[in-house]
C-alpha cells in the first residue's frame, strides 16, 4: 500500500486514474480554514466500483466549494473482488482496519448489491457493523447510502426492510417534510433518484426516534436522520448518480431478463426519459414479451446508444452535500 501521506491537491473534478493516485486526496480552497476529513467506505462491487468513487469525489469536489476537504477511501473486508478490483483498492485506498485509531469529520457509507435475502447474513455483516459503531462515536456526522441505511437501522433498532412487488426506478419529487439546517436554501421539493427492491416503513423509523426530513407519495421516507453523539444520515436514494446511472442499470436489467437471469421485464425508470423514449422503450418491451423482436440486444443497444438523460436532479444533490459540508464545518 502506498503511504497516506502522498497526497494530491483536487481544485475540480477528474478523472479516475487522476484521482486514484492517492488514498489522500484534498480538496482546496482560497479560504485558510480547518480541512475537513472525509472517509468514503465504498462497498459497491467490481463493475460500479471505479463508478461509485469518481461520483462521489466529484460531488464533494463540486459542493466544497471554498471550503477544504481531504477524501479518504476505504472497502470493506470480505467483499468478493476480481483481480484488478482488488489491486485498485490495495494500492489506493485506506487501510479500513485503521479506522479504529482515527476520527474522521464525516463518513460516506456505500451500499452493495445484495446476495442474500437477510442483510445479516452477508459476507460483510460484521465488518459493517463494526464501522456503524465507531461511526457513532468518531464522527460528526455519517451518511448512510441506500442500502448502507437500510443495513444500519436493522443493526441498531432491528428495523427489516420491506420489499417492493416491484423494483424502484426513477427520478422522484421528494417534498421537505421537516425543517432542517441539511435542507437550507434547497426549496420544498428535492428532487432524487431511487434504484433499490425494499423499503423502510415511515412508521417504525418514527417510532424509534429518526426524524423524517423528506418524503414521497410513491414510496414514503426518502432521506431521514437521529441525532446521537454523531448525527446519522439516511439517504434511501442516491443523490450521488451519474445522469446515465438509472439508464445504465436498466439496460444491465434488460440484459440479465434477456439471458433468462430475471424472470420478470424491468419496469422503465420513472420520470427519467424523455417522452419520445419512453414511449420506445415501452413499444420495445411489449416486442420483447410478444416474442416480436427478432434481435432484441441490437434493437436495446440501438434504442439507447444515443440517449442522454438529463442530471435534473444536480441542485438538489450539491446543494444537500453543501449544506452537509457546511454541517461539519461548523461542528
């Protein structure tokens, strides 16, 4: 592993191979201030891995502003990887088992593609658990990404997700439901993509204390929070997302059902395409279940090469980080 103290001063976004030559990385402003240290424990697999890390640095980079900031990355243990996969994070990430010796302003939780019905029975059950605990304690503050929050809550109050009949997609008008120094300045709607297969009952998440911060007619909690010794966020969406994230993980779902790895069609991400798409992909669909489609990967590939959603969702993304960074800051 390369040594912590190569570091590489970031003044905007790059690219991977850029920002991956160090597990350090700052982010600097004009202003003389404390720099923030932020540690990212980026869990998601092989295939969204490089993915998951820009998006994450280039959100931070974007909602720092003047404000400094040192990334840190880390992968929990246990987590299968490939071989360049695991090279990446021997090389350029922190070390997770050295988050017991420091303390950090704020945390990033990833969530990972599930492989078992009970998130306790995952491989990386008790290495998650184990950062959830020092989290609360070492930090300011620490957000939990989607499936990261639904993990959380069933560590610490024994909350279970609740599946969806069907996958989650889309692009949602989430309303502020209670006021929130988080919110500041972001009007009464966020708007926030979601891509997951379970809920979390509003209710329950009440009952034991989290605040409700913003919340959605079509599912309900989108983003809520418990203040302790380190406030605890939860995002169940993924501000986070490339404006191609949702179309690159409906055309992979496309595939899977394609090469009989899905038994149902995905449902097209919900207020995400253009309408002129929509209506395609929706004409495509009902080809592909009437069996009309004769070369079904060439029609996806040829229907989507050339589509560009647009992020509409950026302002509420970087101004919720900012107000995040902001939160840390002023600890």
């Amino acid at each position: 592993m390369t040594d912590r103290g190569h570091e590489a001063a970031l003044t905007a976004p790059q690219s991977i191979s850029e920002a991956a030559e160090s597990r350090s990385r700052d982010v600097e402003g004009p202003v003389a201030a404390k720099c923030l240290e932020i540690g990212v424990v980026n869990n998601m697999p092989d295939a969204s891995l490089l993915a998951t890390e820009r998006q994450f640095k280039d959100l931070i980079v974007q909602a720092a502003g003047a404000l400094p900031v040192r990334l840190r990355f880390y992968a929990l243990d246990g987590i299968a990887r490939g071989e360049g996969a695991a090279q990446h994070i021997a090389a350029h990430y922190c070390d997770i088992g050295a988050l017991g010796h420091e303390k950090l302003d704020g945390l990033i939780i990833t969530g990972c593609e599930p492989k078992t019905a009970s998130l306790a029975d995952e491989v990386y059950w008790p290495g998650l658990t184990r950062v959830i605990d020092w989290a609360a304690i070492n930090t300011r503050s620490t957000i939990f990404s989607c499936l990261a929050a639904h993990a959380a809550v069933l560590h610490l109050d024994g909350i279970s997700r609740v599946p969806f009949g069907r996958k989650l997609s889309g692009v949602f008008d989430c309303a502020v439901v209670a006021q929130d120094p988080l919110l500041e300045g972001l009007g009464p709607e966020l708007r926030i993509p979601h891509s997951r297969l379970n809920d979390l009952a509003a209710e329950e998440l009440s009952a034991h204390g989290y605040r409700i911060l913003t919340s959605s007619p079509r599912f309900g909690a989108d983003m809520f929070v418990r203040q302790q010794e380190s406030l605890f966020v939860f995002l169940q969406g993924h501000p986070e997302y490339d404006a191609d994230s949702l179309l690159r993980e409906y055309r992979r779902d496309v595939v899977r059902y394609l090469r009989g790895e899905r038994a149902s069609f995905p449902q097209t991400p919900e207020d995400y395409f253009d309408p002129l798409t929509g209506k395609h992909l929706a004409a495509f669909a009902e080809r592909v279940a009437t069996r009309q489609s004769r070369h079904p990967h060439r029609e996806l590939a040829n229907l989507l090469d050339d589509v560009h959603p647009a992020k509409t969702w950026r302002a509420s993304s970087d101004g919720l980080y900012r107000n995040w960074l902001t939160y840390l800051a002023s600890r």
